[in-house]
C-alpha cells in the first residue's frame, strides 16, 4: 500500500532485530540466530523492508525525590528506540541531573550534589587537567545553564540503511521536538545531540545539513575513520575472540557473534547490499596501509610482505576477484533476489558509502563539538587485518602474494590461496592489534582531531559500554553545560 517492498520473512509489525539486554536474553537471542542461515539472515535484514522500533525495553533509573521520567513519557520521548542496556543509564541521568542544578537548603540555594560531585571528579579519567574546558562548573554557570528545562529525547535509525538517510530521519525528528515546544509556548529552536559510535555519523550529516538547529554536539567513541573489525567481519566472520577479554567477556563475544553472524555465509548477504554497514569501513582518511598478508619469519614473529590499500580503499572494496577480496559475491544473495545481477547490487551500495565518506561528509565537524575516545591496551581492537600466513611460508615474497589466487574459504574463516608455481597456502585473519575500546581503534578514534572545540582520550571502558561508565557520565553532563553556556 505504502510502495516499500514487503519483508520476505517477516510479518508486519514482526520484530526484525532488538539487541537483547541482560546476560540471559543475550544467550536466548544467541541461540535464535544461530540457527539461521545466510538466506534468512537475507531476508529478515532487509533494510528497505524495516522501520525502526519503538516498543523496546526502557529502564527508568529511581530518584528518591521523584524526579524520574515515567516509562510511557520516556516512550513517546523515542526511549524505547534506543538498545536500554547501553543507554538507559545515560538518558535517566540526563533527564535527572539536567533538570535539578540547585537544591533547597534550609534558607539558601546550593548547588545539587551531583553537579558537585562533576566539579570534584578526578579529572585524570577525562584525559585531561581542571584547567580550560574540563574547569570545574562556577555557581554563575550553573545559574545561567538553570535558566532552562531539558527534555532527553531517544532517537533510532536504521543501521541497514546509509546513513545519509539516517541523518534525514534525525532532522525531522529535531524539527518535530522544536515543533512541538513551540506550539507548547516555549522557545525551543536549538538542540543538543549526544552521540555513540555509528550515531555520530548520523548526526555528523545532519549537522552539515542544518547546522542552526544544533546548538552543539558530544561525540562518544566515534568511529571517525571507520574500524578494520567491518572488514574482518565481512570477510570471515565476526569475532567471537579477543586476546584482551577475559573469561566472561570472551563468551558474550560469543553470544554476539552468533547473533551477528560467526561466517562471511551469514554476515555477507546482510553487509554486501547494505550501505550503513559498508559506511563502517575504513574511509579514505584511515592511515594506510591497514589490511596486510604477513609471513612467520625466523624469530617467530610475522613479517608483512603485502600492505593495501595502496591508493583509494573503495578500489579495494569493489574487487571481488582478489584472494583478499571483500566480498566473496557466491556467499552475497543466497536467496537469488537479484536475479544474478549481485555484483551490481554490490557495487551500487559501495558507490552510496563512498559518496557518504567523500562527500556528505568529508571531514565536516559542527563547529560546537566535543568528542572522547578510548585508546586503552586493555580493550584492543583491529587497528589493521593481517592475513597470516599458517601453513608453509618459506621464500614467499610481495609479488607472490599480488599473483597469487583464492582456490576457498572454510566456515572458520581460514582462505587457501594459490600462488603462480603452484605451492598453496593457508590464511587467516590475526588477532586484535591495537589499542582502542575493543571495537574502534585509537586510528579513528582520535580522527576528530584538530576539527573540534576539544578531543577527550580516555581509558577505562569497552566500546558498547561507554555510557555506562562513571567518568564518560560525568563527562557528559560537564560538556553539556559548556555548549549551553558557551
């Protein structure tokens, strides 16, 4: 009725994909995609099909004095859009603290605890000293910064699609709140936008577009640059392993590489057609080169022999011919929903990721911006992928490995190639290599820098739970009265 084309898999209003919340629903979710295979991965991930949910899970964080949100305001505030786990704690102290600077203390006003408490935090956890922007608050700021009501809004996208389309849903989102206060009797013409991750693309491209409806933006563990973990997860799998997890960590890495897809037979019909995803890729600002065939030389440890990419990376993504190719396009439509015309289909979205990079965004910043990153040996990330050479290596050389050919890849990930005389060899993609926050790199995350008013290096926390950490809390609400004050 509507013109979308409808979901092969699913019926209206059938939940397509909800990250789960608690260790319990993770390992429920993880057994539900287990058993599904590229072809319905195809069908249920199909972007244009999907619309963003609202009904998800909202927790309210309590407040003894009454002040907490309640769960339908929250909903029709947009806070069932967003995955609770991993925001529910920020949006709830957003909505306490934002709205109660002061506090009633026999016959004066003091400032509330929990700014105080913002003021007193060790500023070493930001990164950074008491001195210029991470300044403790003055009661004058907090008095100016008083003088208005904060509502905290949610705002979903979805992630199948590019980006620029998000960013489009974004602005009529703010446009509908503005619209809303205004017709309320409140002046309301500018609004704040906290990001994480892929959420600051988005909000990145919606500032460029409407750059006077921002009053400022805070960027958390923004991947700038793109992340080498999209190509390693495209090419192979995702990672159900990390070298810096511990015991727990490693089996909710598990958990989230079966609900993601643990081989390119799943991961690839979703990714290859889906420009949100490809958008994740590292950009043509990405230090260079990341993606390398590597060799154990004698001391045991591996020696490069193969650096790409040597020029533009989309050059790299659109080679579908190469052993260390992207996309292997015989795993990309399962379903044969585009009638052996998948290497266009591919194409086309690489083309949308690549205008997205170059020129939507470029290297746009909205000039009122924070950002923090992690960049912490105790989360690493994929800062390159090495293929890694683990059968017989010896007297390989560069040129070997620029002729040699894809003869397979097994579920593992592991690809046989042959080289120009005939020898073969096994690869598989390394470990994590690089300080970051176990998703993003401290390559990207640090590519903000030079474009904002102030980037925040920081340590301490892993990428999905950076808004549940105590300094990045903190930090927030701290910046969030500079943009306002400024």
């Amino acid at each position: 009725m509507d013109g979308k084309p409808r979901n092969e898999k699913l019926k209206p209003g059938e939940r397509a994909w909800r990250p789960p919340n608690g260790i319990s629903a993770g390992l429920s979710e993880a057994k539900v995609w287990k058993a599904r295979d590229g072809a319905a991965r195809q069908q249920i991930l199909n972007g244009p099909t999907l619309e963003v949910d609202n009904t998800g899970e909202i927790a309210i964080k309590a407040d003894g004095d009454g002040r907490a949100i309640t769960v339908d305001l929250a909903r029709e505030r947009g806070w069932g859009e967003i995955h609770s786990d991993s925001y529910g704690e920020l949006l709830s102290t957003l909505h306490i603290y934002l709205n109660s600077t002061f506090r009633a203390v026999y016959n004066r006003c003091d400032v509330a605890d929990h700014w105080t408490h913002v003021n007193l935090f060790d500023r070493a956890k930001w990164g950074t000293t008491r001195n210029g922007v991470a300044a403790p608050l003055t009661d004058e700021e907090l008095a100016r910064f008083a003088e208005y009501h904060y509502p905290v809004y949610a705002c979903g996208y979805n992630w199948l699609e590019s980006n620029e389309i998000s960013a489009k849903r974004l602005e009529e989102r703010i446009e509908n709140i503005i619209g809303f206060w205004g017709k309320a009797g409140c002046k309301c013409d500018q609004v704040i936008l906290v990001t994480h991750s892929m959420g600051g693309l988005v909000a990145r491209a919606c500032a460029k577009r409407t750059p006077s409806m921002i009053k400022g933006i805070i960027h958390g563990v923004l991947p700038a640059l793109g992340a080498p973990a999209c190509y390693r997860r495209i090419a192979c799998g995702t990672e159900s392993f990390s070298p810096s997890n511990g015991t727990i960590e490693n089996k909710k890495a598990e958990a989230i590489s079966e609900i993601a897809g643990a081989s390119a037979a799943e991961t690839t019909p979703v990714m290859a057609v889906a420009a949100g995803p490809l958008e994740l890729l590292p950009n043509h600002l990405f230090p260079k080169p990341w993606l390398f065939a590597s060799v154990r030389n004698g001391e045991g440890s591996w020696t490069d022999l193969l650096g790409l990419p040597e020029g533009n990376p989309y050059e790299l993504y659109r080679d579908v011919n190469s052993w260390y190719r992207l996309f292997d396009l015989s795993l990309a439509d399962p379903i044969n929903r585009y009638g052996g015309a998948i290497g266009q289909r591919v194409a086309t979205t690489i083309r949308i990721a690549e205008k997205f990079h170059t020129e939507i965004l470029g290297d746009y910043y909205h000039p009122n911006t924070f950002a923090f990153y992690c960049d912490d040996p105790a989360f690493l990330s994929y800062g390159s992928c090495r293929w890694l050479s683990i059968s017989s290596s010896s007297n390989l050389r560069n040129s070997d490995f620029r002729k040699a050919r894809f003869l397979e890849q097994g579920l593992t990930g592991v690809r046989t190639i042959e080289f120009a005389d005939g020898r073969t060899a096994a690869l598989k993609i390394g470990l994590q290599d690089a300080a970051g926050d176990g998703t993003v790199p401290a390559a990207s995350g640090s590519g903000p820098e030079a474009k904002v008013k102030y980037l925040f290096r920081v340590r301490g926390f892993d990428h999905q739970g950076s808004y549940n950490a105590e300094s990045m809390l903190k930090l927030t609400l701290h910046l969030i009265v500079r943009l306002v004050t400024a």
